[in-house]
C-alpha cells in the first residue's frame, strides 16, 4: 500500500479510499475489516464541502479587492481633474503638487492597500489646504472608496486565513486516513496469513501504482517520440532548404562560327 502524503491529489485520496472499501465489501470477507474507512470518507465529504467553500470565498474576495482597486483609481483621477481645474491647470501649483507630490498616474499603478496607505496622507492635508466644494466633494469620494478598500483588504485576509486553517486539516486527514488505512491492511495481511494464502493478498485491496520498469518505459517512449520529432523537423528542414536553393545552371556550350564560302 502507498500511504498518502501532501502531493497527493485530494481528490485522488478519495478515490482510492473507496477502492479499497468497495473491494473489502464486495469481498463478502472483509467488511468489518474495512468498516473503519466509511468515517474516514464522511470526513473527507465535510473538508470537501468547507475547501469548496472557502475557494470560493478567496476567489470572490480576490473579485471585490479588484473592483475596490478600480473603484479608487477613478475616485482619484476625478480628485486630479478637479484639482488641476482649481489650480489653472498648473501642476506646479503648491495646492496641487501638496496632493500629487508624484504624478497621478503612479498612484493608479500601485495595488489596492498602497493605494489606500497613499490617500490615507490627504486627511491632514485637507485640514490644512483650502479646496473648493468640487475639489471636497471629489475626496469625500475618495474617502468612501478607501474605506471600502480597507473593508475589502480585510475581507480578503480573514479568506485566506480561512483557507489555511482548512489546508491544514486536508492534511490531519491523510495523516489520519493512513493510519486507518494501514490498519486495514494489517488486517488483510493477517487474514492471508491464517489462511494460508500468497503473499501481497492484501495488496489485490488497494489501487495498483505504476511500477518503475513501466514508468521508465513510458519515459522511454517520450524520449523516443520526441527523438522522431526533432528528425522529421530536421527533415522538413532540410526539404525546404533544398527547395530555397536555385538548380545549378546548365553548362555553357561553345559557340560555333558559320562557315564561311
């Protein structure tokens, strides 16, 4: 039997965690043997249903961080229009270079929590810089969109914090599946034993895994494969390279002078 480690696929557990409980029962033999994996699937069956939904919930947070980040960006460039208005369209002016020491469009380019950080810096300035209604109007904007960012931020961490916690009992659960699992096999072994029957019995319960000589010969056959296609490409290489070249000229026959009376 291979136990399972973290590289197993997930799904992939449950199936060969069914094999062997389907095969025990349809043995007729060894279903109490195997009666200990029906707990171990209906465990399997719960993580599934919370790693689904805490994918999903990274994945929508992932979707409203990113219409967050948008929403900002455009609260912003309307706080750069109506300022630069304001200003003459003179961004050398000390109202307008006191928001936008950088240009606006390097605060589009950053990501939604350095952009928050960013505006966070015009709180204190509009207590010390006089605006005009369309400029404050604008910020207040701006401030509606960055506490939004930050409920958005924090909505995505405590996801992602969610999706960990749940990784980490995937893994209690092979720890624990194997543990069961081994226990079926030691049953099955013994079995064989009092039996009288060949060795590997237990082995018939278990999905088959590729054996070395057949893994090796599959790499064999890549290897051989790609061996062909590098040929034939260095075939067709070879025609249209002949194809390219012009056929040598025929030779120049010398000129006979016409005879003379």
């Amino acid at each position: 039997m291979e136990l399972f480690t973290y590289n197993k696929g997930w799904v992939q557990a449950r199936v060969e965690v069914r094999f062997t409980l389907t095969a025990g029962m349809a043995s007729k033999k060894h279903v109490a043997a195997v009666a200990p994996l029906v707990p171990v699937l209906a465990r399997w069956t719960t993580l599934e249903a919370e790693r689904s939904a805490t994918d999903d919930a990274v994945d929508d947070a992932h979707a409203v961080v990113a219409w967050t980040d948008e929403t900002l960006g455009e609260a912003i460039e309307k706080v750069a229009l109506t300022l630069l208005v304001s200003c003459n369209n003179d961004r050398t002016h000390p109202t307008f270079a006191a928001f936008f020491p950088e240009r606006p469009s390097e605060i589009a380019k950053l990501t939604l929590e350095p952009k928050v950080e960013r505006v966070r810096r015009w709180r204190s300035l509009r207590q010390e810089v006089k605006v005009n209604d369309a400029v404050s109007e604008a910020l207040d904007g701006v401030e509606a969109a960055a506490a939004e960012g930050d409920a958005a931020i924090e909505s995505r961490k405590g996801a992602l914090d969610a999706q960990a916690r749940v990784s980490l009992r995937l893994k209690a659960w092979r720890d624990a599946a194997n543990v069961v699992r081994r226990s079926v096999e030691l049953a099955l072994d013994q079995y064989a034993v009092t039996q009288g029957l060949a060795k590997g019995y237990s082995a018939k319960f278990f999905p088959k895994s590729p054996t070395k000589k057949k893994a090796k010969a599959e790499d064999a056959k890549k290897a051989d494969a790609k061996k062909t296609d590098a040929r034939v490409g260095a075939t067709k290489t070879d025609v249209m390279t002949a194809k390219s070249v012009p056929p040598p000229a025929p030779p120049a026959r010398p000129s006979v002078a016409p005879p003379t009376h």
